[in-house]
C-alpha cells in the first residue's frame, strides 16, 4: 500500500502544475449534487482491499443517505498519472492517498486537516494513535494526512535456515556485529547442485537500507536548517561503509549487481535489513517460508533510524463538500476499519488496535514477534521533511551510492560525490524553502 508513494519522477510535472496554479484550468467537474444527494469523488488504487472499500463505502452511504460516493478505481502503475491529469483539469477528487513523504509535494492540493482533527479529537481518538504516527501525520505541526497504514524498518529472517545452521534467532539487542557474525554462519556458498545462500540481502538502488546505516552510526543527509547535505561527514561515511562491507569485506551480501531476485521469499537470503510489510501477505502465502522479525540491530551510535513511513486519506483544498468528505475520511479510519485492514495482514496504526491484536489468542501465520514491530515504532525516524528529498535521493545521491557499491570508488568518495552534487543541486534551488 504504502509502495505507491515511491515513484517521484511522474510527480515532476505535477508540482509545475501545481506552482503556476495551472490545476485550476477546466472547473468542469463531477456534479455537486446528484439526485438530491451530495456528490463525492474518491480516487483508489485497485488492489486486494477493493471489496472491503466498497463494502465500506455501501456502509457509509447507508448512514449517510444524503451523500453518494464516487470511487475513482485506477490500477497501481496509473495512479499518479490519474490524479495529474484530474489536477490539471481542475478536478482533483475529493479525497486521494497521501504519504507522509509525499506532503510536502502534496500541499498545493491539499486541505490544512487541523481544525478539523482539533475539533473531533475525542471523536477520532486522536490519542489512540502513536506519538510516532501523529507526528507523520503532519507538517510544520499542521495536520494534513489521516492514517490507514503504516510501514517500519525492520530485521526480517528465515527461521529455516537459522534452524539449519545451528543459530539462535536474532535478539532484540542485536548489534551490527551480530548481523554480521550470524550472516557469515548462514551464508553458503552455491554449488552445482544447490543455488546457496547469503546471510544478508542488501538493498540496492534506493535509499531503504543504506540510510538506516547512515542513521545508526550518528549521521544523516541534510544539516538541521535543511541547506546543505552532510552525508560526506564522517559518521554518515561510517554507514556507508558497513553498507558496502557486507559484501566487500565480510561477505554476509551479493557483489553489487548480484543480488538474488526476490531473494527472500526464493529463500536465497536468510536476512533482510528494512523491508516492507505489504510483503507480508506475500510471505505468507509462500510455501515453506517460514520467517519472522526483529527489532533492528543497533549501529555504533544509535538503535534509532529505521524508517516510519505512514500512507492514508488526504482532502482535497477545492473540495465543495468539505464536511461530508471529511466524515468519509473518519469513517475509513475508525478503530473497527483498522482492525479489518489489520486482519487481512498489516500492522495498525492506533495504539487499541494493536493492543487488541496482540492479545487475540487465536492469532496464528507471521510474524510471531508482533511486538517486536511496536516497539522497533519508537526508535524509527520518519523521512527527512525536505521538499526536494525524492528527487535528490534518487536522482542526485542514487546513483553515487550505486557506483560505490559497483566498486568505481570508497564510501568516503561516494559521500564526498553525493554531498557535493547535493548541495550544488540545492544551492541552483536556493530560492526554495526548506523544511
């Protein structure tokens, strides 16, 4: 669910539009009012909660007889596409999926939620969220973002293959060196018989691991006032290295190019460092693959860095029926929407939910160490609140990264390279705000 929100470069042109105020070109729209009823637009992704969410909608429109919801179904690949083409128009829909990451983008769309949120607290349990969550749910201390899901760092494993290898499973007060001493004693070496297996995959072409390294070992990627990247100070290269060394110098990873394809499901990796809990349908429906999670392993300076990412319903800023939208939006995440979405594999984002699910006695399938991923909630650090973050991450400091790991030059000269590109890239953008 939360995977939509990682595909930058279809938003490029959208922020243009959205800079000159283009979106409001062509105020044709879907009519307000229908039948005596009031007219919602709600864009969604097509996926395995597309029966729930009508189910849902039926609900709503049931105790809402005045109100008629239009979803506006549209497949994974053409989501982002979709909602520009309705900006441009002059028709973003009433209520869209946003990510935390994705507010900064999103702003010229979206409505300032917090005297709404203020006003229905009590209603909402505005309490019953994390602390963690709340704080994604929001920019500058406004909120913007009601959450449904919501994704943390974690250390995955292949119960199996610890078995095999004689190990206990991985202890919520890992470090880097026991990743690392474990991986050596699980990675084995292919033969003409057997593929082999690494003790640790590595993320490769995007931030999601390497920058929990960068984190864990004290650095980050931009200075505090957001003006500069830091990731060539001395802390940051630390994470860098370990990053490259997996495979470099302790041999737990693939060379860089090499990774296995879906290795831990193919049951090629017996570790993985991030991951993504919409993979855990996935995982589960794997044959044989028997695996669980754990917190993060701690870095030389911090447990803190895993990423907490949160994705849920925004409201549009020109909606004509801000009211009844926002009771949509309330009514889509109640405690008992939770729990559904929660059941059919995920992990909640209220804190009544979760306590529920970890009671539940007839819990069964992974990951066994459920609590485990609540408590990794309070050392997970969301995504740097910079408004050029995705296109400098992926297209500025990427490919550095990746040229390290290919092994053109160290950590220090990736940082150096990244750090310099960055900074030439912010300082062309000085006249934008950061965050």
């Amino acid at each position: 669910m939360l995977s939509r929100f990682r595909e930058p470069a279809l938003w490029i042109a959208l922020i243009a539009l959205a800079a000159t105020g283009f979106w409001w070109a062509g105020r044709d729209r879907e009519p307000a009012v229908h039948n005596g009823r009031k007219v919602i637009t709600w864009i969604v992704t097509i996926s395995p909660l597309r029966d729930f969410y009508e189910q849902e909608v039926a609900e709503f429109e049931r105790q809402h007889p005045d109100i008629e919801v239009r979803m506006i179904w549209v497949p994974g690949s053409e989501y982002h596409m979709k909602f520009k083409t309705l900006a441009a128009a002059g028709r973003t829909p009433d209520m869209f999926y946003s990510g935390d990451v994705w507010i900064s983008y999103l702003l010229p769309f979206m409505s300032d939620l917090t005297p709404l949120v203020q006003r229905d607290a009590a209603e909402i349990g505005l309490d019953d969220y994390f602390p963690e969550i709340r704080a994604a749910m929001q920019r500058d201390g406004r909120y913007y973002v009601v959450p449904e899901a919501v994704n943390v760092a974690l250390l995955y494993y292949n119960r199996r293959l610890f078995r095999e290898a004689g190990l206990p499973e991985p202890a919520a007060d890992w470090t880097w060196d026991d990743l690392v001493r474990a991986g050596k004693k699980l990675t084995r070496p292919a033969t003409a018989t057997d593929p082999g297996v690494w003790g640790c995959s590595r993320m490769e072409g995007w931030w999601g691991e390497w920058l929990i390294y960068v984190r864990q070992a004290g650095g980050t990627v931009f200075s505090p006032d957001g003006r500069r990247c830091v990731l060539d100070s001395a802390a940051a290269v630390a994470g860098l290295k370990f990053y490259l060394e997996k495979s470099s110098r302790f041999g737990i990873s693939a060379p860089g190019g090499y990774e296995p394809v879906n290795g831990f499901v193919n049951q090629r990796v017996a570790m993985l460092v991030g991951g993504h809990v919409n993979y855990w349908l996935n995982y589960n429906q794997t044959p044989g693959l028997d695996w669980d999670v754990q917190l993060l392993p701690a870095g030389p300076a911090t447990r803190r860095g895993g990423e907490v990412a949160i994705a849920g319903y925004a409201l549009s800023n020109i909606t004509r029926h801000r009211e009844e939208t926002w009771a949509l939006m309330k009514y889509l995440t109640r405690p008992a929407a939770i729990a559904a979405i929660v059941n059919r594999g995920g992990i909640a984002v209220r804190r009544s939910v979760a306590e529920a699910t970890l009671r539940d006695p007839l819990r069964q399938g992974s990951p066994r160490h459920l609590a485990a991923v609540y408590a990794q909630l309070k050392y997970a650090e969301p995504i740097p609140r910079h408004p050029d973050f995705i296109e400098i991450m992926l297209q500025v400091v990427q490919p550095e990264i990746d040229r390290m790991v290919m092994g053109e030059f160290g950590p220090e000269e990736a940082g150096r390279r990244a750090a310099a590109a960055v900074n030439q890239y912010l300082a062309t953008f000085a006249g934008r705000t950061p965050p």
